[in-house]
C-alpha cells in the first residue's frame, strides 16, 4: 500500500467495504454503544480500512436512529484475540 501498488490498494479497498458491511450487519441485531476492532490486520492496515468502515457506518446511522457507535482500534493490537480466548477460557475453568 504504502508503495503505491493499486492491486494491493483494491485488495484493502475490498476488505474494508466487506468488513464495514457485516459490522453494519452487526450493528442492526445488537445495537452496540462501541465497536472495536482488533488484530494485527486492524492495527496495521488501521488508516486504510477505518475511513470505508466509519463511512459505512455513518451510512447506517443515517437510515437507523439511534444507531451511532463509537469505532475503535483495539488498544491490544494484534495480541487482542489471543488476550480475550485466554480470558474467555480463564472463566470457563473459574466456572463463571
């Protein structure tokens, strides 16, 4: 991206339009206040796929009052998911 090739730029381009279309998808069955992403493709590609993301979702707020999260970039980078499948386990041995 950074070097300019268009492939790549389209591939990004592709990726967020598709992940800004199921956290929509998201967005109209659970209502959410806030909408993290995580990950390494989140943390790297942050610049490149936030703006389609935020772009879609404004769209949807538009069309649905009352439907505006906050979106954000996991402060756990790309560690985020190994954090969150040891903490889901950790309670699940804790019996929570």
């Amino acid at each position: 991206m950074q070097a300019g090739d268009p492939q790549a730029a389209q591939t990004v381009q592709a990726i967020a339009a598709q992940t800004g279309a199921l956290i929509v998808q998201c967005l109209r069955a659970c209502r959410p206040d806030v909408i993290v992403v995580g990950g390494g493709a989140a943390e790297e590609l942050e610049k490149w796929l936030m703006p389609e993301i935020q772009r879609q979702l404004s769209e949807a707020a538009e069309q649905q009052p009352g439907a505006s999260p906050r979106l954000l970039v996991s402060a756990l980078g790309k560690d985020s998911g190994l954090i969150g499948a040891a903490l889901w386990a950790a309670q699940r041995v804790a019996g929570a």
